[in-house]
C-alpha cells in the first residue's frame, strides 16, 4: 500500500498503519486515511461535491485528496480507494453533535420518499427470505413482525400530508457506538429532514443497551420541529432499521444467528419507547389514532 500512496499521491510516508478504518498515517503533522470505498462508484462525484459545498461554507468535513491523475478513486488491484485528511476525531458522538450537525440547510427540491425506498425494500427482503430463510431459522421467526412494523411505517408515512421544509446534511446510518471521525465522514453523508439522524442514533442505543429516555425527552422537548418532522420522527422509530440491517449481516453469514435474540428480546420494551412517543404527541398534536400504539 505504500508505493500505491506514493505513486497516486504523490505522498511518502514513514510509516502506514492499518485499523478498521483503513491505512493512516501521518505527514508533517496532517493525518491521512486511506480507506476502501464500498459504495457504488457512480455516486462519488455526487459525494464529492456534496462535501466541496460544506467546505466552501467554513464547515469542517474530512477534505477529499485527487490523485495524481485528479480523479477521486484510486483503483488497486480492482477494489476503489480514496484519500482524505482527518483530525483526531476518536471521541464517541453524542446527541448535541448531531443537532449541530443537522443545522447545515441544504437547497434542493428533490424530497426523499421514504414510503416507496421503504417499500422497494421491503419487497426485496421478502423475496430474499422467500429464497435463504430456512437457513437461518431465528431470522424466519421473527420476520414477520419486523417486516409488519416496516409496513405499519410505510403506511403512516404515505398517509402524511408532505411539506415542503428544510433538509439538512444527513448520515446513511449513524450508530451508537460512532467516533466523530464518522459524523464528519463525507462517504457516509446524504440529503435528508433532519430527523433522520437522531432517530437512527436513539434506535442503535436502545439495542445497544443503553437508556435513551433522558436524550429523547430532551430531544423533543427542546429541539424546534414542525408538525410534518414530528410524525416524521415517529414513523423513523417505528421503521426497524435496526433490525433489517442485522438481517442482512446474518443473511450474508458475516454475523451468526444467535445476534437477531440482541434485538428480538427488546421488542415489548421497545414497542413501550414507541407508545410514550405516542402517547406525548397525543398531548399537542392533532395525532390520528393508531390502532397498536393505544
């Protein structure tokens, strides 16, 4: 790897290190990450511009690095790469990091639909548990149920009257467990309500077995949402991303089966989160009634 880095970059490091990230190492005191890109490579230059933009605006995002041939991914032996600078961002994120991330208003017109991606998806994981299920019998057991609360969100979404509102710099998935070298990652960035985030976050600690009560409470009760992001929130927790994301780890044997009992012991607690959620929104907002949350 290091006469890769310094016949594309131009770059010659002492020493290259290798962790879960990927290759870093350090030149007169800049930080580097090498690191295998695992997403389609037609939406790098979308990714690229995206974290151009943050940039241009004084807002800190790990600055993509050209190749000598000034292309953003650096092919070897078939598999893309690229190059960034990071700072020393090894701390765990917390709720206060993404609601000010989530500040950064992007201007654009395409909205994202969650009921058609959700719906796309949910066909998709049908069909595949159709094909490897008997595989994997703690996955078949409890499907159903998870692919029921996918349902139950995509319906609840669909039946909401859209508004057009503000959409902020997102994260494809954002984890308990992240460093702010992930928060401030251009690779894992998207367009999307604000939501989104810290949605997902809460989720992964739940199932992560930590208390989530005092940052959710405190979330609602001091962030500024409208009426369309309240319901939006709801629906977010409601969609077991959780879930479908372990699913597919294990359905591609990179996890056991033993894992899904990590989330499948959780469900009544969870499904009460979900009730107290609803059962506060009840108290100012014109909520219509949802059967299973009563």
């Amino acid at each position: 790897m290091k006469n890769a880095i310094n016949y594309y970059y131009s770059l010659y490091p002492n020493n290259i290190h290798q962790n879960e990230k990927g290759y870093y190492f350090i030149i007169n005191q800049t930080r580097y990450v090498f690191t295998k890109y695992k997403d389609n490579p037609n939406d790098i230059q979308k990714i690229y511009d995206m974290h151009i933009s943050l940039l241009n605006q004084n807002i800190y995002i790990h600055p993509i690095i050209l190749n000598n041939q000034n292309q953003i991914l650096t092919f070897i032996n078939d598999e893309p790469y690229i190059l960034m600078i990071t700072l020393y961002y090894e701390s765990k994120i917390n709720v206060n990091d993404i609601k000010y991330f989530n500040q950064i208003h992007v201007n654009t017109s395409h909205y994202p639909n969650w009921g058609e991606l959700w719906a796309q998806k949910n066909d998709y994981l049908e069909y595949q548990i159709s094909m490897l299920g008997k595989k994997h019998p703690l996955i078949t057991e409890s499907f159903s149920y998870y692919i029921g609360l996918g349902e139950t969100a995509i319906q609840l979404v669909n039946s909401l009257e859209k508004t057009n509102i503000n959409l902020v710099y997102s994260h494809k998935r954002i984890n308990a467990d992240d460093k702010q070298y992930d928060l401030y990652n251009p690779l894992n960035l998207i367009v999307d309500y604000k939501v989104r985030d810290i949605a997902e976050y809460l989720k992964s600690r739940f199932f992560n077995g930590e208390n989530i009560m005092d940052d959710l409470t405190h979330y609602l009760n001091n962030v500024r949402l409208s009426t369309y992001e309240y319901y939006l929130f709801l629906v977010r927790l409601i969609y077991p991303t959780y879930y479908f994301d372990l699913y597919e780890e294990i359905i591609t044997d990179r996890k056991e089966d033993e894992e899904i009992k990590k989330i499948t012991n959780k469900v009544d607690d969870f499904e009460k989160i979900i009730k107290k959620v609803y059962n506060y929104y009840k108290t100012f907002l014109p909520i219509s009634k949802i059967e299973w949350l009563e």
